[in-house]
C-alpha cells in the first residue's frame, strides 16, 4: 500500500515537473528577450532557470521510478495494447518539450553570461 501510494504521488509530480520545466524554460527565455530587460527581469529569469533546473532532474529521476512501475500501477487492461501507441504520441509531446526547454535553458544562459546587468 506504501509503494503504491509513493508511486502514485510520483507519477503526478512527474507530470507536474514536466509542465513546471517547460513553462519555466520558456518563461525565462521570453522575459528577457524584452528589449532593455531591466534587473528586475534579469534576476526573474535567473530563478526561472533555477526552478526549470531542479524541475528537469525531478522529470528524470521520476521518470525513472515511473517507467519501472508502469505495468503494476498505471497499465489499463481495458485499454491494452492500444495505449502503446497514444504513450508514444505522448511521450514525442513530452520529450519535445523537454528538449525546447533546454535549448530556451541554454539561450538564457547564453543572454546571462554574455550581458552585463542593467542599472536601475
């Protein structure tokens, strides 16, 4: 009952990191390609990055303990072998986005590194 129950919360708060990855990664990316970002924007963008950063290992390390229990606790008979291919249309969404959100992650660093903050 334990287990089953941790993997539930970890499955939810696998689908939860994903969105939180991709909203932050874009969310940055977007607040500073504001012309004249001020400091203010700047430092939003810094936090952005970091919640997108711990959100992405969330969506790795759960992913892990999602796709080992998958069989036991999410697999629907009902469904059976017809879920295979909506998993693998989700999942081309999923990875996507994922992988969006680390060329945004990366664009931001890239802007971060290279710009030198704005005086109020």
């Amino acid at each position: 009952m334990t287990l089953a129950l941790f993997v539930m919360l970890n499955n939810y708060f696998h689908d939860l990191a994903t969105a939180v990855f991709g909203v932050s990664a874009f969310a940055a990316y977007w607040v500073l390609r504001e012309e004249g970002a001020k400091l203010a924007l700047r430092a939003l963008s810094q936090k952005l990055v970091w919640l997108g950063r711990w959100s992405l290992v969330w969506v790795l390390v759960g992913g892990v303990v999602r796709a080992l229990a998958y069989r036991d606790y999410e697999w629907s008979e009902a469904a059976g072998k017809a879920q295979v291919p909506v998993l693998a249309v989700k999942h081309l969404v999923l990875f996507t986005l994922v992988a969006l959100g680390i060329l945004f992650l990366r664009k931001v660093k890239h802007f971060l590194n290279q710009s030198p903050p704005e005086t109020p």
